[in-house]
C-alpha cells in the first residue's frame, strides 16, 4: 500500500476529519453527494487545507475497492502501530487494563467489529500480528465506524512471544474456546486481562492456547453454532467491564 490507504463512507471519512486530519492526503467527493454532507465535509477540510477531489462512480469503487463508499472516499497515511513495550509503559498505572490479542484472523469485518467493540468498552489496547492476520484496510475502518483511531493499535512480529511478554509484565491470558470447561461468567477479572482471539473457523493455534492462563466460552444452547470471533470478543469485554464496574474500589 505504500503507506497509504483508502477509507470509505461518510461516518469513517468525518471521524477522520474531526480526530485525524493531519492523516488526511486527499479526499475523493462524488458529485451527487448531499449539500449538508459535501458542506460539512468541504469546511472541515479547508479548516486543516485538504484537497478535495470531485469524481466518479467508478474511481470511487475503484479506490473502495467495491465496498459501500456512500460518495466519499479519503486517502490517509497508515497509522502508526505502537509496539507492545512502549504500550506497557503507558497502561503501568491503569488498574486492571485489558487488551485484545487477534490470533490470524482472516476477516476484516470482524477486526473492525472487535476494534469497534474494544474502543467502545473501554478497553485498552488491541494486539495483532504482522503475517497471516488481516491488515488494517478501508473495510476495518469502515467496519470499526471510525473507531479505529480511538484505541491503540500493537503490532507484533509473533503473536506468542507477545502473550509471553504480557504474561511477564502481571497479565492474565484468557483464551476464548467454545470447548472450555469455564465459562466468562466464572471468572473473576480483578488483575490485567489478556483475551485471546482464535481465527475464524480454526480457533486458536494448539501452542497460543498452551500459552493461556485459563479458557472461557461463551456458554450456548445445544444445536445452537458457537458465535463467530467479533461477537465472542464483544462478551467477553463486556464482562471484563462488568466485573471491574461491580467492583470498583
């Protein structure tokens, strides 16, 4: 991508206008595009001098890549990934952080929904590695509703040496497994929470789940499919949130 990449529809572009201009390159405005959006869209951008482009239908598939761009696209820089030691410094006074492990997820939708969810449950960071996992693309911003730049991303080159640090620094691993024993209303989430994401389908790698502390499901109904990666996660945040709500000092 050359550092750069589309974003696309009106909630992700305005969100990146209003929180991130300074990634702002260009953005890309169809003609047909509704007066108060085209004017809300058109005064943000002059405020922080970003360019706009009037186009077409076709460029605007194009640079979405065929997704729903709702007539508004915007070439930013890629964001820049924390790396996980410069992150545990800056959650070192935080009581009970939780962060969010990606283990080779496939699916940029569900990426942009755990993002989603994480940002707004208020955890505190979301860690994914470098190879066989999806990028951060225009459908993860889309997906995330704008949400991504408002939780820090880690990017790490092995997700295992990872939970392995983490687990050094005080952290529980909590891998989410629809075959576990104990289920996320169990547990008690009083120390730094880890939640471990399996790939769609294959779940967790055998040596990741080696790694975790304990393993949670989702407790279903017999004959019922288990729950797919974004809403197991969306649970289990939840509960951490829950708990820690419940027994605040």
């Amino acid at each position: 991508m050359n550092g750069k990449l589309y974003i696309f529809g009106r909630h992700p572009v305005l969100e990146m206008l209003q929180s991130e201009p300074e990634r702002i390159v260009k953005i890309f405005m169809k003609d047909s595009l509704s007066k108060a959006v085209s004017e809300e869209v058109a005064l943000l951008a002059k405020r922080k001098n970003i360019p706009i482009e009037k186009t077409d239908e076709r460029s605007l598939a194009e640079f979405s890549q065929g997704g729903n761009h709702q007539g508004l696209v915007a070439l930013i820089s890629e964001a820049k990934a924390l790396d996980l030691s410069s992150w545990l410094i800056s959650v070192k006074d935080i009581s009970n952080p939780c962060v969010v492990v990606l283990d080779e997820l496939e699916d940029t939708h569900n990426v942009g929904a755990i993002i989603r969810t994480a940002a707004g449950l208020g955890a505190h960071g979301i860690i994914f590695g470098k190879h066989r996992q999806a990028p951060i693309t225009g459908t993860v911003y889309k997906t995330s509703a704008g949400t991504v730049g408002k939780i820090p991303l880690i990017s790490v080159s092995n997700i295992n040496d990872a939970i392995r640090k983490l687990k050094e620094n005080k952290f529980w691993a909590y891998g989410l497994d629809g075959a576990a024993e104990k289920t996320i209303w169990q547990e008690k989430f009083d120390a730094p929470t880890c939640f471990i994401v399996g790939a769609e389908g294959s779940g967790m790698r055998a040596e990741t789940k080696k790694l975790c502390d304990v393993l949670l499901k989702i407790p279903m109904e017999r004959g019922v499919e288990s729950l797919n990666a974004s809403v197991s996660a969306a649970l289990a945040i939840g509960e951490w949130k829950r708990w820690n709500i419940e027994h605040r000092p």
